[in-house]
C-alpha cells in the first residue's frame, strides 16, 4: 500500500474511532476496521481483569466458549509493554499445545499499556493472526493506529468509569431517545399511583347475633317440625323429643307418690293412739314431699319435650335426618335461630394475606351465585389468633357488617376482596410474587 494511500486509510479509521458513540462501538472498530489497514482472519482485543473485549466479525464474545478461554489463556502471559509476532513455536504459556486448533500460523501482539498515572484502565493489548507472516511495514502502520486508538479508547473510558452510573445513564438516555425516556417516565408515574392494597379470602353471608337452640334436657331427639332455612315466628314448634322413656319415669313417679300418700294416711292414723307411729310421721311426710317434688320435676321435663321458638328468624341447622334418633346431652346446641335482618360477612383471611386492615376498612362479599351484585360492608372484628378452618388450613377470621340489606340467605358463599390501606401500584402487583421469592429463598 502506497504511503498516500497509508495516510488515507489511517484517518478514515481515526474518524470513524471519534465518531464512536461509547466505548463498544470504539472497541469494534478496532478488531474490525483495522482491516482497512492491513488484511488479517482474525482480531481479539483483550484487556487485564476484563478478558476479552471484542472479536472480529461477533457482535459479542461468549465467555464460557472454549475459544473465549483459550484466547484468555494466551494474552495473560504476552507482554504488556513490547510489540511482538509470534506463531506455535514462539508462543509463551500452555496455550501454545493448540495454537493450530484455534488461531492461523502467524499472529501480531500489539500491547495496550494503561495509562500513567491511573489504574481506571487497565493494560491489554490487540491480537491478530493470519496465513502470512508480518512485515515490519505492517507493524509500523498498525503501531501508529493502535496507539491513536489507545489514546480515544482511554479518553472515552476515563469518564464512564470516574462517573459511574451518571454515565451509564446518560448513555442509556441516548439510545432510548426522548421518546423512550418520556414512556419510562410514564410507567414510573403509573407505578407510583396510590391505589388500595387489596386481597382476597373466601367469605359467606352468616347470622351476625343468633340465638342458639339447645337441648333442654337429655334425651333423645325424635322429629323435627321445620326445614333448614325455614322462616318462622315466635311459639312455632321447631322439633320434638322422644317421651318413650320419660313418660314410664313419669308413670312410676305418679305411683310412686300415691303409695306415698297412702302411706302418710296410715301412719297418721296410727299415732293418734301410737306413740311409736307418731315418732315416723315427719319421715313419711318428707317421703311425700320428695315424691312430689320428682313427680313436678318430670312434668316440667315433659313439658320441654317440644322446643318452640323463642322469636321470629330463620332456623339454621344442618340434614335433619342426621339428628332424628340421636341422644344429645342438656346444652348441646341443635340449631341456630337469626334474624331476617340480621346478616354480616364472614371472610377466612390467609395467613399469607394478612394485611393490616384499618377501621371500618373496605369488604365486599361477590356470591358464586350472583357474581355481579356484591354485598357490602365494613369490617368491624379481626381475630387475633389463626383458627383452624374445617378444611385443615389454619386463617384469621374477619367479620363485616352489612353497609345496607341484602335480599341474598344465609349461608350463601363466595369471595371477599378486603381493602386496606393506600400503596403505590407497583408495590400492590409485586407483593405476593416477593413474597413467594422470600418463601423459597428463606429470606
């Protein structure tokens, strides 16, 4: 190449070097435009602590490739300060056992010292290899171009390092484009929006005061007068025991008290004229009072053999068939008698939902039955404890009173959405996912 045309070549690269947005568009160049310059198959820039920097014709170098390694292998162990030529015979290090597989038979080291002084850059150098051997004509011309390019490579890599993430985002702000940064700047606004913290939890319509209905007495239950959910009103007969075994007691008592009576009349007859009767007449007459005593006591047992409702509301129990014919005990709850109006929400809160909920916070109950009609409420309870549900899974439980009446029963279930307090939108579509993060990571 004529010297003129040497010259040329040389300041078209040093252009195209200047025009270089960043540093990788600047380290492209070198290990491909510097073929303008002198023909070579391939180019390898490297750098001290960094390894591999470009490759000529890869847009980016893999770094677990063993090509990638090999290359890594031989620069550490080139000098640092002194151009040199080298092939399979001449190369320092391991790496010369499979100079052949990786590389043609000559190549040129052309070091990268850093610059003086400062240890923001480190050293490195510039390799290429090709069929021919290297002419110290093409040495010259690749010295004088590498050290111009040493020069804008260090001039260009100073400040980003110095100034860190200030530069690094200047440099982003010129790729996206001021369109990009105003859509970024849009979805930070849009992430920042306070919206409500939301969470979901399986919920139903429950009585919020009933009255609960017990057994009076032990025995036998024997036929029910009402159906589940049936409304009914004060002094309706709601189910019956069985009066088998408390009417024979009864029947024995009531004889029992006349043989008693009877009794007491003979006796009394016999202390007028003896002295040894008139001593047993306070035991026969406390034998009376006993008998009669028990005999009141099983008819007021035979008068609640029906149990009838204690006020108007809607009876509450479950398949009458599993209590027809079963013993219960006094006090042992049968069913449960609640209000017309007298509803709120249920929600069973997840322990990993557990969100603070304020005062009187936000509950709206979505029925499977009537998904587009809501029931509102308030929150106004929020157990302290986890109670274990009847599935096994352990929540806390929530309870809502009703904003205004629903048409809806008792006992209809669906999902409660529960809203707590203000966040901002992102924090709101990123908590369960880092939550379930911190479950896995143990964190």
């Amino acid at each position: 190449m004529l010297d003129n045309d040497l010259l040329a070549v040389q300041m078209e690269l040093v252009r195209r070097a200047r025009d270089a947005d960043d540093l990788a568009a600047l380290q492209f160049i070198v290990v491909n435009d510097t073929h303008l310059l002198t023909p070579y198959r391939q180019a390898v820039l490297w750098f001290r602590g960094e390894g591999v920097k470009a490759l000529s014709g890869v847009l980016e170098p893999e770094r677990n490739a063993p090509y990638v390694q090999w290359l890594e292998t031989l620069c550490s162990v080139l000098p640092e300060n002194e151009p040199a030529t080298l092939d399979a015979s001449s190369a320092p290090g391991p790496a010369a056992g499979d100079w052949d597989e990786w590389l043609p038979a000559h190549a040129a080291w052309l070091p990268l010292p850093s610059s003086p002084g400062s240890g923001l850059v480190p050293a490195g150098g510039l390799l290429l290899a090709r069929d021919e051997a290297w002419t110290s004509e093409d040495l010259g011309a690749l010295r004088e171009w590498v050290a111009t390019w040493r020069v804008m490579h260090h001039g260009k890599a100073l400040p980003e390092r110095r100034l860190g993430w200030r530069a690094r985002a200047a440099r982003l702000r010129a790729r996206i484009g001021k369109r990009g940064v105003a859509w970024m700047a849009g979805v930070a606004l849009v992430l920042a929006v306070p919206v409500p913290l939301t969470v979901l939890a399986p919920g139903e319509l429950v009585p919020a005061d009933p009255i609960m209905i017990r057994a009076p007495l032990d025995g036998v239950v024997s036929k029910f007068h009402v159906r589940p959910n049936q409304l009914v009103t004060k002094g309706q007969p709601l189910f019956s025991f069985d009066d088998i075994a408390l009417g024979s007691r009864f029947e024995v008592a009531q004889q029992a008290l006349l043989t008693a009576e009877a009794e007491l009349r003979q006796v009394e007859q016999q202390s007028m004229s003896d002295p040894k009767a008139r001593m047993q007449l306070p035991a026969s007459r406390g034998n009376v009072t006993e008998r009669r005593a028990e005999l009141e006591l099983l008819r007021a047992q035979r008068g609640r053999l029906d149990v009838l409702a204690p006020q108007d509301g809607y009876i509450l129990f479950d398949d009458p068939s599993e209590w027809t014919g079963r013993p219960v005990s006094t006090g042992e709850r049968i069913m449960r008698l609640a209000s017309a109006d007298d509803r709120e929400i249920e929600a069973w809160l997840g322990i990993g939902d557990a969100i603070p909920l304020p005062a009187n916070a936000d509950a709206r109950l979505y029925l499977s039955a009537s998904p587009l009609d809501p029931v509102t409420g308030y929150v106004h309870f929020v157990s302290h404890d986890v109670t274990r549900r009847p599935d096994g899974q352990y929540a806390y439980r929530v309870r809502a009173r009703l904003e205004q009446g629903t048409s809806h029963r008792v006992g209809l279930k669906g999902t409660v959405r529960l809203s707590g307090e203000r966040v901002a939108l992102g924090y709101w579509i990123i908590r369960r996912p880092l939550a379930t993060i911190r479950e896995l990571l143990g964190i």
